[in-house]
C-alpha cells in the first residue's frame, strides 16, 4: 500500500502542473514527449493514465464487493482521489485552447468526441459512486471525491459529456431517492456534493 501511495504522488506531481489557483497544465516538456513517440512504441503518458485508471476500476469493484477492510487502505484511496482530479483537469477531455502544442495521441486517448475519452470519464465517475455511495463510514474519502467532482465538473467539455455517463446518473437518482448512502454524508461532503451537481446542470 505505501508503495501505492508513492507511485500516485508521484505521477501525480510528474503528469501535472500544480492548479495555483488556474486550471493544470499538462506539462509543455511531457506535450512533447508524448508528440515524439511514434508507433507502435506506445505513448507512456496514456499507458500511465490508462494503468491508474484501471486501479480505480479495481478500487470500485473491491469496494461493491465488501473487500474494504480486509484489502483496502483509505490513505491509500485519498491519494487516488486526489490524483484522479489532478489529472482529471488536466488530461480529461483537454481543452486545446490552452496549448501552443498538442498531442494527437493524448487527445486520441482521453478527448472529447472519443469513445476511450468517455470511458475514462466513466471510470472516474464510477470510482466515485462507489467511494460516495458503497464505503459507509469513510468520511475523508467521500469528502476528497466530492470536492473531485466539484473540480472537474468546472469543465464544460465534461459537463457537456457527463450526460451519456450512466454512473453520474445513479448518484443523482440516490441523491433525488434521499438514499442512506447520501444521507449519512457529512454536512460540508454533501453540500459540496451539491454544488457538483450544480455545476453539472451549469451551461457551458
């Protein structure tokens, strides 16, 4: 698990600009690395994004499966969580306008009118259902994912998606049902919880 941690802080520090305050950056230096890889070598800055993604996936199957305490760290969870929306804002259906450069294979991968750039978005969406909706009594967690959702939903490339993601649907019919898994959410996780919501239903 301690060498989970250091693996996402790592790439998670490497892959992105710190925010500051403005929207991350992919780094001009990784743009770069990632134009001047040709195939069939593949691209290492899609195959980290697609190798950590795949740890959510198993985190949220783990979690549905009721594996928590015996196999699964919250440390280690909070650290996914916040790589996801460090790179979630900066590799998730990018927006072009930012760069003077951009890679084609990056975009391939995780843009907007891709079928592989939402299924990325569905997979962050899931992990954090499962982490709102299926982990009772991990405060921090669910804390660390709304304020994920809240972030990311600040794009409009992926408010404008977010509707053919069947994840953001359930949250929302259990926040509309009252579920008990929103209902146990502590105050300030639920009201930022809302205010995703709100920036999902926000024009772009």
């Amino acid at each position: 698990q301690e060498q989970l941690f250091w693996l996402l802080k790592i790439l998670g520090h490497t892959m992105a600009d710190a925010a500051e305050g403005e929207m991350p950056m992919i780094p001009e230096s990784l743009l770069a690395l990632s134009s001047a890889v040709q195939p069939p070598e593949a691209d290492p800055l899609v195959v980290a994004s697609e190798k950590v993604l795949e740890y959510a996936n198993l985190e949220s199957k783990l979690i549905r499966a009721g594996r928590i305490d015996h196999t699964l760290s919250p440390f280690v969870a909070e650290t996914l969580v916040w790589f996801l929306q460090r790179w979630s804002l900066s590799y998730l259906m990018p927006n072009e306008t930012y760069y003077a450069r951009i890679s084609v294979r990056l975009w391939e991968a995780f843009g907007e009118k891709t079928k592989s750039g939402i299924q990325a978005l569905e997979l962050v969406i899931d992990k954090a259902c499962a982490n709102i909706l299926d982990w009772p009594h991990s405060f921090e967690v669910a804390e660390n994912t709304a304020i994920l959702l809240y972030e990311m939903l600040k794009s409009t490339k992926i408010r404008v998606a977010l509707p053919r993601v069947k994840s953001w649907w359930k949250l929302l019919d259990a926040y509309n049902k009252a579920d008990n898994s929103i209902m146990r959410l502590l105050p300030p996780t639920l009201s930022k919880l809302v205010q995703a919501m709100c920036h999902a239903l926000a024009e772009g």
